[in-house]
C-alpha cells in the first residue's frame, strides 16, 4: 500500500516535493510553522464545535421537530469532539503524516454532513429536505480554516472533499426520492422537500470556486512564507559571518549600503596574533591547526565581547577589533584596554594549556577613523581604515623588537584612564620608542610583559 500511495502522505505535515528540496535548516523552520498552524486548525475546530453545540443545547428545541428518543446531534457531535481532542493532542506531539491530516479533513466533511443529513429525520421530512438547511454554510469555515495552513494542497482537498459530499448527499435525495423530487419551480423548491438541480449545481460550485479563491491566496501566500523563511535563516547564518552590530547596520540603512559610504568615527582598534603558529601549522594536520585557533577564539572573543568589542575581521592567526566603530562610542579606549588586559591574562593560560610554544601578542590604539563600505556593487565589506588601524598593527608587530606581549601608546592611556580605565597591575613606560613605519618616536606602555 505505501508503495502505492503517494510518498507524501507518509511524510511529516504531508511534506511536498517541492519542500523536500529545502536546505534542512530551512525546511525545519517551515515544519515549525506548519506544526503552529495546524495546532491553531484544532483549536479553531474546537470551537466550531463548542459553538455547534451551544446552538443545539442552549436553543429552545423547534416545535415542529420530531419527539422521538433519537437524537442526532449528539450523536454526530460526541464523537467529533473525541476525534478533535485526540487530533489536538496528536499535533502536540508532532505526529502530523500527510494521511493522517488527510483523514482528519475527511472527518470534518463526514461530521457536517452527516448533521445535514439527520435534519430530514429529525422533522420526518423526504431526504431532500436536509439539501434546504442554513447548516450548509458552515462548510466554508472548515474549508477557510485550512488556509490557516500555508499548503494549498489541504484547502483544495478540502473543497473537493466537500463538492464531491454534497454531490452525494444531492444523489441521496433523489435516489430516495425518485425523479418525482426533482423540480424546475422555484417557488416549489423553496417551500417543499424538492430538489432544483441547478441550485445545488451553483451550491457545488460555489464550494469550488471559493476554494480555488482560496487555494490561490494561500499558494501565493506560501511562495512569500517559503522566502521570508529562507532570507530569516540566511540572515540568521550571515550574522555569523558578518561582524556584530554590522547586519544591524545594513539592515536599518535607510538607503541601500554602495561602495564608498563611509562614516567618521573615535574609535579603538585593537589587533592581536598568535606567535609561532605559522611554524605550527607547518608541523601538524590541518584539523589540528584549525582545533588550536578556535579553542583561542573560544577564550578570546566573549571577552571581547563582553566590553563591547566587534570582531572585524580574523586575519589567519590574528583577529582586528573595533571599538566605537560601528557604533558611536564615549568610551572606545577604556574599552579596548580592559578587553586587551582581560585577553592577554587569558591566552597566557591558553598558551601555557597549548604546550607547543605559542603565544599570543596584542596591541591596542585609539583616534580619528573612518567606518567604511568597500569593495564592489556585488561584494562588499564594511570595515575600518585610518592611521589609528595602521599604527595598532604596527604596534602588535613591535611587540617582538620589545619583547613584550601587549602595547598601547601613552596618548590612547591617557585617554583610557580619563573614559574610567583602571589598570589592574603596574604599567611599565617606554618613551621614545621607535616603531616601524612611524616617522616620529613613540611614548609606549607595556600592557602584558
């Protein structure tokens, strides 16, 4: 049988072709909504029924109805009800198989019809009869409430399950009846148990075109889901890609990010490098180059974070932080000092944890820099540049003619201290130091020996 049916009536929420061709990340984020919708379908189906039954309780019984023991209504309704609440707790499990909502579909169609049809013994009235009641139009809520699911396929099953119901319940009539029920009079029609064709021609196909209506919106409705789906997720995997708060950026532009757009910014630029790890990755296998620069990112990077640094970029065994740069900052030097103090104490147990010889060397500078779009209309990259960017990278380099592990300059102290910045041990000066590719000497300070 399996072979034979199709393959999605025994996948999760009847999943379609077309979806099973999603990225997986995407199409869970898709089962995710589906699964909501048709929680939300139950529950609208609850309260169809508390709203069936209401009516039937609450209203006085009609004195032309029959007063015999049976009672159809209730005995329509009652196992509906008991369907609809194992159907509810069977979606909160996520046990949705496509034949399983197909089932459920034909259920709601039975369950109305099958009321329709006990109106003509409830009044002892020809089969025909039942074709004249107002409970009719309740069919089209069961069918508008499948368009709360983004598949057309379920409205559109719905409406033919329908059309083809009442079709039946047209060939019962006049199978009971015989040909003497059918009627061209109007007036005949509306006032007695007769059967108008074409009446309930236009009633088939109202079904079927309010489900075409239907299905259409709710097919146009899914492509626009399907894609805000798919950019969610891609946005979602992007800002794992792209420096924090720069998404951001792009995403409140008020016009769209060119190349060339550029902002002046006070920032802090810090630059830190893995010393050695060259020769390490010469020496060992890929994987394992790759384990030792992650597991320091691992340490280094929520520190950084942690004072409100954005990762710019990650230069092979190096990483360029700015502060203050892709948003405006008071405090863009305390920053970057605190973040260079608390990542340099953490790669000296990183390193001495590694045992291969590595250690990481850091620098820090604060200044006037531009935070700017680069590159091509298909490639761009915001990113910082000025002399403060060029002189921090300086200074990480100079920590080799030094032999020290972490520089900053007295200017971008004073300014640290004066943001708030306490240094938590004693900071050792060196004036006048020449640092290459900066013509005029340099007062330095020995953040990490």
């Amino acid at each position: 049988m399996r072979r034979l049916l199709p393959a999605s009536l025994f996948a999760h929420l009847g999943r379609s072709e077309q979806a099973t061709r999603l990225p997986a990340r995407v199409q869970r984020l898709v089962d995710a909504e589906e699964e909501k919708s048709e929680r939300l379908i139950t529950w609208v189906q609850l309260a169809v029924l508390a709203l069936f039954a209401a009516l039937y309780f609450l209203a006085p019984r009609p004195p032309d109805a029959q007063a015999t023991m049976f009672e159809p209504v209730p005995l329509v309704l009652a196992p509906y009800a008991l369907f609809t609440l194992v159907r509810l707790g069977l979606t909160h499990r996520g046990f949705m198989p496509g034949w399983f909502l197909v089932l459920s579909m034909l259920v709601d169609v039975t369950m109305l019809w099958a009321l329709i049809w006990t109106f003509h013994l409830d009044y002892g009235q020809p089969a025909g009869f039942s074709l004249k009641v107002p409970t009719f139009i309740y069919i089209f809520v069961f069918i508008a409430v499948r368009a709360l699911r983004f598949d057309a396929r379920f409205v559109a099953s719905m409406g033919a399950f329908a059309a083809v119901g009442w079709a039946g319940l047209v060939a019962y009539a006049l199978a009971v009846g015989g040909p003497e029920m059918i009627t061209r009079n109007f007036v005949e029609y509306l006032s007695g148990p007769y059967v108008l064709i074409g009446a309930e021609f236009d009633k088939v196909m109202t079904i079927a075109v309010v489900t075409g209506i239907l299905s259409l919106a709710v097919w146009r409705g899914r492509r626009t889901l399907l894609t805000a789906v798919r950019e969610e997720a891609a946005g979602r995997d992007l800002r794992r890609f792209l420096s924090e708060g720069v998404a951001e950026a792009v995403i409140d532009a008020e016009d769209e990010v060119v190349a060339g757009r550029a902002e002046s910014r006070d920032a802090a630029i810090l630059m830190l490098d893995i010393r050695g790890f060259t020769g390490f990755s010469g020496t060992h296998p890929p994987d394992a180059v790759v384990e030792r620069l992650t597991s320091f990112h691992a340490r280094a990077i929520p520190l950084i974070r942690a004072q409100g640094g954005v990762v710019d970029k990650f230069l092979g065994d190096g990483v360029m932080v700015t502060f203050g740069a892709v948003t405006p900052s008071t405090t863009a030097a305390r920053d970057a000092l605190r973040a260079l103090d608390a990542v340099m104490a953490e790669a000296a147990r990183w390193s001495a944890g590694t045992g291969e010889g590595l250690a990481v060397n850091g620098a820090a500078n604060a200044g006037p820099v531009v935070f700017a779009a680069l590159g091509h209309a298909n490639r761009l990259e915001y990113t910082v540049i000025g002399e403060a960017v060029n002189l921090a990278a300086k200074l990480e380099k100079h920590n080799k003619t030094e032999g020290t592990r972490a520089l900053t300059t007295a200017a971008c102290l004073a300014r640290a201290e004066a943001e708030g910045f306490v240094a938590a041990h004693p900071l050792a000066h060196l004036d006048g130091r020449r640092v290459a590719g900066v013509d005029a000497p340099l007062d330095l300070v020995v953040v990490a020996h």
